[in-house]
C-alpha cells in the first residue's frame, strides 16, 4: 500500500506570503490538493514542519522528525511513520492531478527505489514521485551527512525516470509547474 503525502512544510520566501493559501477556482493549492487526492485514494497525509498549521485542512498529519531539512525531512518522516512505500505531492504544484499520480505509480516495481516524472524538457521532478520503503536507509544517510538536496538524494537511488509520453493522458502542460514567485501566480491564473 502507498501512502499519498501533501508535503506542505515550505516557506513561501520567494512568493512573500503562504502560497499554499493562494486560490484557483475558489479553493486553496492546499485545500484543493487535500480535496482532489483524498477523493481518490484512501490513505492521504500532510506533511508538515509546523503540525498546527492549516488546522482546516483534515487530513492525519505527519510533522517533521528533523525539522528545517526541506523536503528531504518530510520524506523520511513520511517513511517513517507510515511503514510503508510513498508518494510525494508537493503542495506548490497546484496542477498536479491524482490521474498522474496514480500513472506514475504503475511504473512502480520491487527492484526499484523511486519512480520520478520529467518535464519535457527533461527536468525530472522528485516531489511528485513515488519512494519505496526501501529507501529509507538512504535518506536517513543523506540526512547523517548533510545532503538535504532531493536531487543528490535521487542519485544515490534505482529511480526510473519517466518522459512525458508514458503518463499517456495524464501528461499535460503545467502539470509539474511550481508556484514559487507571484509573477508565476499571475501568469498561472491568465493561462486558467
């Protein structure tokens, strides 16, 4: 079983204020997320830094074991606490879609650590991607020796990367675009 985890322990330094409370379509990136996934799948989480934050969001709440890492720390309290394999969202990817999670999901194997989608061009996203269990190790390690970044984490794992054509239709422009500055908020809300 795979746990869906909403990592929703950001900053927001570069927007100016909590981006996860900026709104399409009249909800929340967070409410909206929360909402969408967990009408999907059964065992949906939010990660948090701060475990009282966004008390309007109902979700089981998973805090931060080593708080401050980013989201290297909300993966490993993530595998920690849920025991088992897991699936990353994170909440400024206000586009993303269960449709693809579940996509990337099948890609999902034994013999694999991570499976990560990439944009198309070529960028791969590791916080909407699955991690196994397995990989818990290794995390732990990256945190040990101070290597918080997910991409020096991701090349220490068996990941398969996926190009955009084999999300099938469940690929679509935008779907992995962060929302990190208000100029992207803006450009976000013309584009919908």
């Amino acid at each position: 079983m795979t746990s869906i985890i909403i990592l929703a322990g950001g900053k927001s330094s570069r927007m100016g204020r909590d981006k996860l409370m900026l709104e399409l379509g009249g909800e929340t990136f967070l409410g909206s997320l929360a909402r969408r996934f967990s009408e999907k799948y059964d065992h949906v989480y939010v990660s948090l830094a701060r475990p009282e934050k966004y008390p309007e969001i109902t979700l089981p709440r998973i805090a931060d074991i080593h708080p401050g890492l980013g989201p290297i720390g909300g993966l490993h309290a993530a595998l920690s606490v849920t025991g088992g394999d897991v699936f990353l969202v994170a909440a400024d990817l206000p586009l993303s879609t269960p449709e693809a999670a579940e996509r990337v999901m099948e890609f999902a194997s034994p013999e694999l650590d991570a499976v990560a989608p990439t944009t198309s061009d070529g960028r791969y996203e590791p916080l909407f991607a699955w991690y196994s269990r397995k990989c818990l190790p290794e995390v732990e390690r990256a945190i040990r020796e101070g290597r918080y970044k997910m991409a020096a984490l991701l090349d220490l794992l068996d990941v398969r990367f996926l190009r955009p054509e084999e999300l099938g239709d469940a690929w679509r422009e935008g779907l992995l675009s962060n929302i990190n500055r208000p100029e992207e908020y803006e450009k976000l809300k013309k584009s919908l």
